[in-house]
C-alpha cells in the first residue's frame, strides 16, 4: 500500500462516488494518483481526462515525491521494450517496478 503524504490526500486519492464510476466525470473527485509513475495531479473537469501535476500537497504542504515518468521509460527501455509497441511486463503497470529497486535490488529513485 501506498502511504502519502497525510491523511486528506489519502483520502482524496482513494475517492470513490456511488453516482460516478469514473473520477474524471466526478466533480466531487479532486487528485489523481498514478502509482506506475508516482505522480500527483489536480484533475481537470472539462469532459476530458486531464490533469495539471502537482509538486506539495494542497493541504499539508509536504513536498510529494519526484516523478517516475522518466525512469520508468529508461527501465524499459535498457530492457529492449517499446511501450508504445511491445507488451509492458506486468510489473510495470503498476508501483511494483519502482518499489522493487527502492527496496535496494537496483539502483535508488
């Protein structure tokens, strides 16, 4: 489980709506939470599915962590895979491949 940064953006990322299955047509759903690239974004409610990135939380001010966006392309990259062409291995759609190599089994974020 992911722990963040206090309780109000645990609970804003874990929003769910009993009206809206879906948190972009939800206007009550504020943050979005990419564990895959650990990322944090204020969710854009214009019909699409956009959302502005965020650096502090809005309500405790704590500096969220760095991006993965980046590592998560050299990852696979050096491993011969093109996300946009080839199958992304499982444990790439999720946190699992960041949280591997923090736990010290390669190099830190």
């Amino acid at each position: 489980m992911i722990e963040h940064c206090c309780p109000e953006m645990t609970r804003r990322v874990a929003w769910t709506c009993d009206a809206h299955a879906d948190a972009f047509s939800c206007p009550d759903a504020l943050v979005r939470f990419t564990p895959r690239f650990r990322e944090y974004g204020l969710i854009v409610h214009d019909g699409g599915r956009s959302c502005v990135g965020i650096g502090f939380c809005p309500w405790c001010g704590a500096r969220l962590p760095e991006s993965q966006r980046d590592r998560w392309f050299d990852e696979l990259e050096a491993r011969g895979i093109d996300p946009w062409e080839d199958e992304v291995p499982a444990e790439f759609e999720d946190d699992r491949w960041w949280r591997r190599q923090s736990a010290g089994t390669a190099r830190e974020p």
